[in-house]
C-alpha cells in the first residue's frame, strides 16, 4: 500500500462524480501531485486557487505566482592543510597542522569528531527517507481531506457566494472547514430538552368526525339494514362527502358517495350482504373529506358486518332503469339462466336509439351463476305480463301486452314464432306443454288450442266464458297445460276447470275455492296438480281476501288432497319439484311456503321479498328453490 501511495497516481474525481467542475478536478489534482514541482508551492497559493474557482468556475485555474529565488548557497570553507598519520596498517588519521605544541591532543581530538561525522552521516540518511515518505503521506491525507471538504460544499448545493465571501477576507491563515458552507439555510433538526423543552409530536387538528349508528352490524344475506351516517363537527362547518368501498358480497344504497350539505349532521344509507361470504365478519370501508377544503386528506373509518347464515344464500338484484316494470320471471330448469319480462314507458320528448317500443319491453337474460344480465330478447311491442319455459329448457313462451305471443328457441337466443293478432279479443294468458310443441293460449271469452310450431290452432276453441259463468274479460286468470295433454284454468269466483285438450272428454270442474283462482300448476306426476289464489275482483282490481289456501288436488276423481293454510295474502304463484314430492307457493306480499305434497304439511317459510312473487323453481335435485319477485330481485334459498 505505501509503494501505491507513492507510485500510483490517485482516481480522478471525475470519474467518481461526473457531476464535479472541471476546474474543481484540476484544482484537487495538483493539490496531492505525487512531484513536489508540481504541487503548490504553499497552502496559499493553494487557496488562492480554491477561492478563484468559487469566483468564476467556468475559468480556467490561474496559473500560481513563480516561487520567490533562492539564495545559492554559501561556498565551502577550505580547511587547514592537514598531515595524514599512519595509524595502523590500514587506518589513515588527517591531523590538521598544529602548532608544535599539543599535537598528541589534537590526534584524539581530530579521530573523536570523524567517529561523530559517520555516525551523523548514516543517522541523516535514514531519517531522510523517512521524512520523505512521512511527508508525502501527510501530503496526500491532508489533500484527501481538503477535496472531500470541497466536493462536500460544491455537491451539496451552499451559498458559493458567501463561501468566496469568506474565503477572500485576509485571515490570518487559511482554514478549510469540513460540513456544510457559510450561511447554510437548510432547516436543522431540534435538540432535545432545549429551552422549549422536550421535543412533542403536534397533532393534526381534526375538523369533524364520521361516525355511524349502529357502530356494528349482525344480519342475514339479503335482510336490508338501515345505517345512520353521522359528523360530529368542531371547526369545519362545510359539505362533507362520504364514499363508499364495499366488499363484492355486499351492496349499498345509494351505491355512490352521498354529501352532507352545511348544517346537514346525519344521513341514511342501507347496507345489504347479497352472498354468503367466506368470512363471518365483513368490512365497510367509508372514507370521508371535507368539500370545501382543497386537497385535504379523506378520514378513513368503517363499520363491521357480522353476517349469519339464514335460509337465503344468494341475492341477485336486477339492474336497469328504475322505470322498467317487472312483470314477469321464469327460470330454466337446470337454473342457469333466468327470463325476466316487463317494460319501460315510452319517455317524453324525441326518442333516441335504445327508446324503440322492442327496446323499452325487451325480455332480460340473466345468468344466474355470474349474477349479471347477458342479453335481450326484442320482439314485442308491448309489456311481457307472462313467460314460461318448457321442462326441456329448450323453448320459451312470452305473453304480451300488445296481444301477441312470443315463441323462443333457448338455445339460440332468438325469436321462433309469433301470433297473429286476433280482432276484437284481448289476449290473457298463455301455457305452454312439456315439450314445447303445443301450447293452450286465452283470449277474452275462449281458449285455443295451439300448435306452437306455426300457431295453428287445433280443434274447437273452448268456450271460457260459458264456463266461468262472467261478465269480466278476464275472468281467466290462470293457464297450465301437463304432459299428457291436459289443462287447467281458472279465474273469477273461484271457478277452476281441468280440461282434456285431445277432446275426447269435456271440461270437469273442480270446486274448492270460494274466492278467485290465480295459479295453478301440474305435478311431474301423474295425477295431482295444485291451485291457489284469494281475493275478490273489484272495478277490474284483485282485493284481498279470506280464501288464501293452497290445494292439492287428485285430478282423476277431481278431489282435494290436502288444503294448505297459512298464506296472509293471496297465492299468485305455484311450482312442483322435479320429484313431485314439494310444492312451492308465493303471494302478493313476497312470503314463500313449501309444502309436503304427501301430507299437504308446511315444511318451510320463506321471508325476504318486499313484492309480489312472480315466478318459483326447485332445483334438480330439491335441495334449493330459486324466486323472482316484482321487487327486482331474484332469490336462492336454502331447504331443509
């Protein structure tokens, strides 16, 4: 290392820090030069270099003034012509001349002081060396130490000014300090316990406070729960805005951020958990800021969800403009896909590109796996009142309000076939059979008996209105049609008729029902079907009644099986299992029953819809019943 120091030359700074000045490089480099001629020759004229760089950096480095002459030395004095003595056989002693007398003393004297000039001879020698490389070592430290000092004020961004300030002033000697330069305004850190005592934290001040009751929440998935949003103020009297960011279980109303307006303290939001989740507690993240206030930062808090499991699992809501009537819901037996039909008012003003009447009353498809609406079915002209799909999932069949109905291939997603109108009868309601090949449609005072493939009809129409024994147009109001080619309908003053659509038998009432009949439905097996309504038809509206059981019934000796109790309102909707074992019924007021066919008892009672039940199915294997209601949702339930 020491034969490095004096050998090798040093890294340039430069090729360390490209951002370092040129003239800085220079200025260092012939500060630790390893040739004395080509150092400075003083400290001072190595600050003068220094202090002319932080003058004008972009100059070139001043040439140092010349070292002052030299005096040439002394010449030699010429000693004393001496006389050599011989001492011995090799030793030679040069005694200088002296005067006769004491010559014996000069000898010893004149050997002594040749002893004495060897011994300083080497002694100087030695230490001469080390002197030199002592002093270059000193050289290159105190160099290092002064390019650091001065690549430290340069890069680290000082008041070049003030330092050439300083640096100009007549010291008394030059002095290099190592740190940041003079009139450094870069903010210092506090001292503890200095007079102003122990450094503290300071606190934001806070200018209002989101809170909610309750702070927690315990539901069930798709029970509603009202939350009350509350600021507690103390200097911020502005709009607060409140955002929501809720887990994908769960939903919001309304979904965005709600403000709270000057004088405005609480507000009220519903949270609905719409899934099971994985966890048993979910988190709703509010994150709130103060409107008026430029760039401030959101206050961030949250409300904890314990969700406990009840009979519905699932909850889909249907999306769409609010002014979209539901009106009618079917599901596909597998349960992948569900039908959901209604329409949307003609809006006022100049119609745009979606305001076409097939548009405003397109049926959705909803995938009920993903949760989401993946197409639409357009034909109609007119609000869908009824849909039903054939048990091999395969058709569907539409009944609409501009007298028509609608034929479906499922399985390509468009439209098959659609009735003609027919003049001077309004069309009522429509079933279609098993396989979806055949079809018993109602007009006002008849029903048809069709031939889906081109709406043909079959036989003799059926003289509904001689049946029901009413003034009413729609004294009909419900429509099934079974495997083997049987139907059932029914309507006003509980009138109920099973009909043999192959006309090799007439019409056989069945009586029961003392107030209007608005469902029915035929079980997968043989011989049973059910029924259900309630209610009295006044001014052309369904009243509430006192007759809201549900039959079963033995079709072959049209007699009842079972009458269920137990429904508040009337019974709008029936649905059997794939097994014929449970039946499923739902009213006007969202409640769902399930029903043991076998002993007619109630196995199940499902709340959650806030509307009437529009369309009920079980799965394959009876375990779950998916419900569609006119509140915009669609329901999974769990049986026991």
């Amino acid at each position: 290392k020491l034969a490095a120091i004096l050998v090798k030359d040093p890294p340039k700074p430069r090729e360390l820090r490209s951002d370092i000045p040129a003239k800085l490089e220079d200025v260092c480099l012939k500060a630790i030069a390893k040739k004395p001629d080509e150092r400075y020759a003083t400290m001072a004229q190595f600050a003068a270099a220094l202090a002319d760089y932080l003058r004008a950096p972009n100059q070139p480095v001043a040439a140092p003034a010349p070292p002052k002459p030299v005096a040439p030395p002394a010449p030699p004095v010429v000693p004393a012509p001496s006389t050599r003595v011989q001492t011995g056989a090799d030793t030679e002693v040069s005694v200088k001349s002296p005067p006769a007398s004491g010559a014996k003393s000069g000898t010893r004297s004149s050997r002594r002081r040749s002893s004495s000039s060897r011994r300083r001879k080497s002694k100087s020698g030695s230490s001469g060396t080390v002197f030199v490389v002592l002093g270059v070592l000193a050289v290159l430290l105190i160099g290092g130490g002064i390019v650091a000092g001065i690549i430290y004020a340069v890069t680290r961004g000082g008041d070049s000014s003030q330092v050439a300030q300083t640096q100009t002033q007549p010291p008394t000697r030059p002095t290099f300090p190592i740190g940041p330069p003079v009139g450094d305004t870069r903010p210092k850190k506090p001292k503890e316990n200095e007079s102003t005592g122990s450094k503290k934290p300071v606190k934001p001040k806070i200018p209002f406070v989101v809170r909610t009751e309750p702070g927690s929440i315990a539901t069930t998935v798709g029970e509603p729960q009202k939350v009350t949003l509350k600021v507690d103020r103390s200097d911020y009297q502005g709009a607060v805005r409140v955002a929501f960011n809720p887990p994908k279980e769960m939903r919001v109303t309304p979904a965005g951020p709600v403000t709270l307006q000057p004088g405005q303290n609480e507000t009220a939001i519903t949270v609905r958990v719409l899934a099971e989740p994985t966890e048993a507690v979910l988190k709703l993240s509010l994150s709130a800021t103060a409107v008026e206030v430029p760039n401030s930062a959101p206050m961030a808090s949250s409300i904890d969800v314990q969700v406990t499991p009840g009979s519905c699992n699932r909850v889909i809501e249907l999306a769409g403009p609010a002014s979209f009537n539901v009106r009618s819901i079917a599901f596909t037996p597998n349960l992948t896909l569900a039908l959901v039909g209604g329409g949307t008012p003609k809006a006022d003003g100049a119609a745009g590109p979606g305001d076409s009447a097939e548009e405003r009353n397109a049926i959705q498809v909803w995938n009920l796996e993903r949760g989401e609406a993946t197409g639409k079915l357009t034909l109609h002209q007119g609000p869908v009142n009824r849909l039903v799909i054939s048990t091999d999932g395969k058709t569907g069949l539409s009944v609409s309000a501009d007298e028509t109905v609608g034929l479906w291939d499922l399985e390509l997603g468009k439209s098959k076939q659609r009735s003609t109108q027919l003049p001077n009868l309004k069309l009522l309601n429509a079933a279609i059979s098993e396989d979806g090949k055949g079809g018993l449609v109602v007009y006002t005072g008849v029903a048809i008996r069709a031939n889906l493939a081109d709406f043909r009809q079959i036989g003799q129409p059926i003289n509904t209105g001689l049946l029901m024994a009413s003034k009413l147009e729609d004294a009909v109001r419900a429509v099934s049609v079974s495997a083997d080619r049987k139907g059932l309908i029914g309507g006003a003053d509980g009138k109920l008729f099973l009909l043999d659509l192959t006309e090799k038998t007439k019409p056989k009432a069945l009586k029961d029902h003392s107030e209007v009949v608005l469902a029915t439905a035929f079980s997968p097996t043989e011989h049973v079907a059910a029924s259900g309504g309630g209610g009295i038809i006044q001014v052309g509206t369904l009243q509430p009644g006192q007759d809201n059981a549900v039959r079963i019934w033995d079709i072959t000796t049209q007699s009842v099986l079972h009458k269920c109790d137990g429904h508040k309102r009337s019974v709008v909707c029936l649905a059997f299992s794939s097994d014929g074992k449970l039946l499923g019924s739902g009213s006007t007021d969202g409640e769902i029953r399930v029903w043991n066919v076998e002993d007619g008892k109630s196995i199940a009672v499902l709340t959650g819809h806030t509307n009437r039940i529009l369309g009920l199915t079980f799965s394959p294997d009876g375990k779950q019943l998916w419900s569609g209601a006119a509140d915009r949702t669609l329901r999974r339930w769990k049986l026991p």
